[in-house]
C-alpha cells in the first residue's frame, strides 16, 4: 500500500516545479501555418486543418519541447507455473514493486517555416525509458502551398490539399493523435496509450484532401520499415516458399469532421494500413520511448530498456499485416467520446496463416469549467482479443482505467489515473497466465 499523505505532498512540490519551469519556457514565438500546438491549445486537434488565417511573413525556425515525470504505484501478480531457464532462474516469477518515480521524458522539436504554406518538422527523443540517450524520432516537410509553381490552377487545388514527405508518424486511426509519445503527454488524458499500440514512423509520403466542408481523404505510401535496409533479403518465407521480398506499405483514411456550432462537434474515420511483405514491419510495435507502466508483469531478470513496453501486447505481425480501424469522436460541450474498433490480421515469417487481432477501446472524458475546460475527470475501457503465434487459443487482455487532470497553465499539467488490467485465458506456462496488475499514477508533463 502507499501512503496517500506521501503523494499528496509529491503532487504539490511537483506543480510548483513544473509552474516554474513553464513560466520561463513562456517566450512569445511566431504563429506556425498549419500547425497544432505542443500544449492544451493542440488537444483534439487531428489532421491540420486548411484555414489559412496565419499569414506568412519571413523564414522562422520554431523550438519547442516535452518533458514528462511520472510517479508509479502498481501491484501485479500472476499463477504462471515456474518455467527455469539454464541458470536455475525461474523467468516466470514476476519482479518485486514498489512506489516511486520513473525515468523522466524528454523531446526536443524542431519546426521551421520555410516559405509560405511550406513547413518542416523534426523531433528528437532526448531521454526515454528505451533510450536514455538521444535518438531522432523523425523528420518530415509539410506543403499546403505551392506558390513556387507559379500556377493558379495548382494554387486553387492547394485549397484544399496537403501534401507530407519525410520519415513520419503514419496517419493510420485517430488514437495515435492523442496518445503519449516519449516526453509529449500533453495530448493523452490518460497515462498510458492503447495495450495494442499502434504507431510507426516510417519513410514516405501522404496526401491528403480535407475542403472546408469536413470531409477527409488521405492515401499515403511507405517503406513499411522503421529500420530500413537496402541488404537484400537471404530470409525464405514459410507462406511462399520463396526468398523475402520488400513491398511497399499502403495506409488511408476517409472521414468527416464538422463543428456544427460552438457546443457540438462530430467526427469519424475510418483507416486502413497494409503491408504484404517486409523485413521487419512495427506498426504495432514501433514505440522507440516505451510505455508508462514499469516492470508490469515483467520477471525478475527484465530490465528497462529490454522490456520497455511493459502491459502492452504487440501481435508480431512483422512480416505480413493488414489492418483497418473505425474512430467515432463526438463532442458536446465539456463531454467528449472517442471511440475504437480495430481488425488486424498478419503474421510472421516463419508463419503460414494469418492471425486475427481484434481491440475495442472507448473513452469518455468530460472537461470543466465550461469555456476554459482547465480540468477533466475520465474513463477508458479497452479490450483485445487475439490468438498468440503458432497457437490457435484466443487470448483477451482487459483493462479499465481512471482519470482526474488539471492545466494549471496551458503547457502544464497534471494528471492521476487509476488501472486495473487482467490477462485471460493465457497458456500456465506463460508469466502472463492469471495475471492483473492495478494501481495508481500520477504523472506531470510541460508542453512547449
């Protein structure tokens, strides 16, 4: 158990330091076209939008950050029979708990606006639980202008068009707008992201065509690689029989958004993302920072970086996946609802058959006071059901988590959650049969 005294007075010296460190990161910077915000200003906000009410005046390069410390206060257990590998250990016996803090979270981002309607992103991990040491997440140049063409046809096409190229974050569902990316929580009204955690950068491009009007298309190609190679494959795959082949990945999207008045906005998507064949595809294990929920359900010989994506499930598609996604968001007022229904199938190479992932998840969040929505109190429910490789039993993984959060300014917050996650139906040789982990977090981020 953990003493609610010693939290409350962490709670307290935290939002001290963080309203500190947020006033003197308060510089005044330029206005971006085009741009969402690293602070509140930027929640809920999905695909740039095509208002231009920014205009451009001279070349500016923008710095902004993300730094992330979370307090930890989980349990876990679980009835895996011991399993002991060639040192006597038993790697089914999970890793004592205790209270106390994580590794802090930190990013680094760049933005520049090169000429009107022409903008450039790259972000850096600067410290998180996988990498202590600095690693690129990605780069990225953003069009939605052409001027440089001298074209009045192309400029009016432009309208409503925008084109992205680079190493990017791949546009495929609505959740990964909103989910915890190394130092970036600012956006995640919970702790964590989704136990199947979709998220990949990867090298290629977008287009996307999203009039005024609220509808949204997009079609995008990639490598389908977050490591890229250009070593031929000497890897035969199982389903073919043939040398590995490296295909291009597809993803897309269709939707509409429209805020009907100032109370009500409606929106939904649909997404698709497939890849036929790859070296080593991540869509569902991209995640380079690693999740908030240290050791859960880990052993005794687990380490932080190794085993950074602790009370997720990655569905090993690494060789062949094909997957879409149904996002609803509906927001009245102080009360929001994003919703998920996601089917992947995929495999390894060393599989012949496609393996079914199913995840449902739903949040309702409802924010308060009406007009600044300073604080917010939520619920999560997520669910998958999937078969593990090479064996047909289904597997589910439930959890239901709780959430009270605060802005104190619009670059920082301060959020608590409550979770409960359980593992069915598990082999009893696997350290994830019975198991559950539950507990508290708490957790302050700076967005600038």
């Amino acid at each position: 158990m953990f003493s609610l005294l010693m939290i409350y007075k962490m709670k307290i010296k935290l939002v001290v330091f963080f309203c500190i460190i947020s006033v003197v990161l308060q510089a005044q910077q330029e206005p971006f076209q085009y741009f969402r915000p690293n602070n509140k200003m930027g929640i809920n906000v999905f695909e740039s939008t095509k208002n231009d009410t920014i205009p451009f005046t001279v070349f500016t390069v923008r710095i902004g950050g993300n730094f992330t410390q979370d307090f930890q206060a989980l349990r876990h257990q679980n009835i895996a029979v011991p399993v002991y590998d060639v040192d006597g250990v038993n790697t089914n016996q999970l890793v004592l708990l205790t209270n106390g803090f994580n590794r802090a979270m930190a990013n680094l981002i760049i933005d520049a606006q090169l000429a009107d309607g022409i903008r450039m992103n790259l972000t850096m991990y600067l410290s998180t639980r996988h990498h202590e040491e600095t690693w690129v997440k990605g780069g990225y140049i953003q069009f939605d202008k052409l001027l440089f063409l001298k074209s009045d046809f192309i400029n009016n096409i432009m309208k409503s068009v925008t084109i992205k190229i680079g190493d990017y974050e791949v546009d495929y569902g609505d959740q990964h707008f909103r989910r915890s990316d190394g130092g970036n929580a600012i956006y995640n009204p919970f702790l964590e992201n989704y136990i199947m955690d979709e998220f990949a950068t990867e090298i290629g491009g977008e287009i996307y065509y999203h009039p005024l009007s609220g509808l949204i298309a997009m079609i995008g190609i990639t490598d389908g690689e977050l490591n890229p190679t250009v070593i031929a494959s000497s890897k035969i795959d199982t389903a073919t029989g043939k040398l590995n082949r490296y295909a291009p990945a597809f993803h897309g999207k269709l939707g509409y958004d429209k805020q009907f008045n100032k109370d009500i906005r409606f929106r939904i998507t649909g997404s698709f993302y497939v890849d036929k064949s790859a070296a080593g595809n991540t869509l569902f294990f991209g995640d380079r920072t690693g999740s908030r929920y240290f050791f859960i359900m880990e052993n005794t010989i687990a380490s932080s970086t190794v085993n950074a994506w602790s009370g997720r499930y990655n569905p090993l598609f690494s060789e062949q996946v094909t997957t879409f996604m149904i996002n609803p968001f509906i927001k009245y007022k102080g009360l929001e609802l994003l919703g998920t229904y996601e089917s992947a199938k995929g495999r390894m190479i060393t599989e012949v058959d496609l393996r079914t992932a199913k995840q449902y998840a739903v949040d309702l969040i409802y924010r308060f006071p009406q007009e600044k929505e300073n604080f917010w109190i939520g619920g999560r429910y997520n669910s998958i059901k999937t078969s593990l490789p090479l064996n047909p039993t289904d597997i589910t993984i439930n959890r239901t988590a709780g959430s009270l959060g605060w802005f104190v300014t619009k670059n920082l917050m301060l959020k608590a959650e409550y979770v409960n996650q359980v593992y069915k139906d598990f082999k009893s040789t696997d350290i994830r049969s019975g198991g559950k982990f539950d507990g508290i977090m708490i957790e302050a981020s700076i967005g600038f």
